[in-house]
C-alpha cells in the first residue's frame, strides 16, 4: 500500500462533507503498487475482514467498492459471487468510480490520531495536513494500530524516519517482527 485517505464517494451531492454527506457513502481510497499486493488480494481483504451480507442501515455506511476499469470490475463481480456462494446474499453494491471527495483533515488516519504519543512524531514530520494525510509512513502506521496482533516487520520500522522517542513511542503500540 502506498497511501489511503478518507473521504466521499457515489453519490450525486456536490462538494459533500462529513456534516452534508448528502448521497454519498463514507469510503477510504487505495493507492497500491500491484507488483507488492495485488487488486484481487486487497479484494480478499475486503471481503474477509466486514460482514458484506449484512445489509446496510444506511447510504453512508454501506458496503461497497468502487473499481476502476473494466479489469477491476470484473475481479470484484467474480469475488462476489465467491463470497455470495459461500455465505449467502452479499449486499455490497459494486460502481464504478466517478469521483471521490477526500474528507476533512479531522477525519484522516484515525488509529493514528487516538495515539497521542505518536502524533507528536508525525506533527513533527508533517506539520501541514495534506503531507500528512498523503504520507505513506501514516498509512502504514494507522494500519498497524489497527490491526494490533499483526507483528510489524522491524526493517519497516527502520525506513520510517522516526526520532529514537518516536521509534519508542510506536514499540508501545506495535509487536515487532525482528526476522523481517
């Protein structure tokens, strides 16, 4: 992964915010490079780790994927139908992406935000909102703190650029692989 943000996608309401979200669905946008991990496997990740047959409560938190291209289209139509035949019916609609509305600053790398210790190292790093919230580095680290039981490659934590209270800081939050 390269990058994630937050943000607004397939509605109609233009400009849509967190507090007029109008027709939109709350999502998260991937930047991924496929020669480290491939569309078909974030879609396994998607489907393995929310409950798509569930049907939504609302527009707004609806399951969803949002592909571009005609290949991206057919691996989610093709994993659907895998997840329907095994679990049942899948209520995730799948659209094409037209446009996506990246969320306030507030809303951004929410793990991360809630570690405060954390922060003060990003702050540093990133003092403007946009690099932050671009940063490969913070993408990384909110996945981590959100999935705390996967152990986090030590060379990872090594190209993060972290002062040694930064690096601290982050090995009270994380469990580290120290083979990779």
């Amino acid at each position: 992964m390269i990058r994630t943000r937050v943000g607004y996608c397939g509605g109609t309401t233009a400009t849509p915010t967190y507090y007029h979200i109008g027709d939109h669905a709350e999502t998260i946008q991937i930047d991924f490079d496929p020669s480290k991990i491939t569309y078909e496997r974030l879609l396994y990740i998607f489907w393995t780790t929310h409950n798509a047959c569930r049907s939504a409560w609302s527009r707004q938190y609806m399951s969803a994927i949002f592909y571009s291209g005609e290949a991206q289209k057919k691996l989610a139509l093709d994993t659907a139908a895998t997840k329907e035949a095994k679990d049942g019916k899948v209520h995730t609609e799948i659209m094409e992406l037209k446009e996506f509305t990246v969320a306030e600053d507030y809303h951004q790398k929410y793990e991360l935000r809630n570690a405060l210790d954390l922060m003060e190292e990003f702050n540093a790093i990133y003092p403007n909102a946009a690099e932050f919230r671009e940063s490969t580095a913070a993408a990384r680290v909110n996945s981590w703190l959100g999935h705390p039981t996967e152990k986090v490659p030590q060379s990872e934590i090594a190209r993060l650029g972290f002062s040694p209270a930064g690096v601290k800081a982050l090995l009270r939050h994380v469990t580290v692989d120290p083979t990779k």
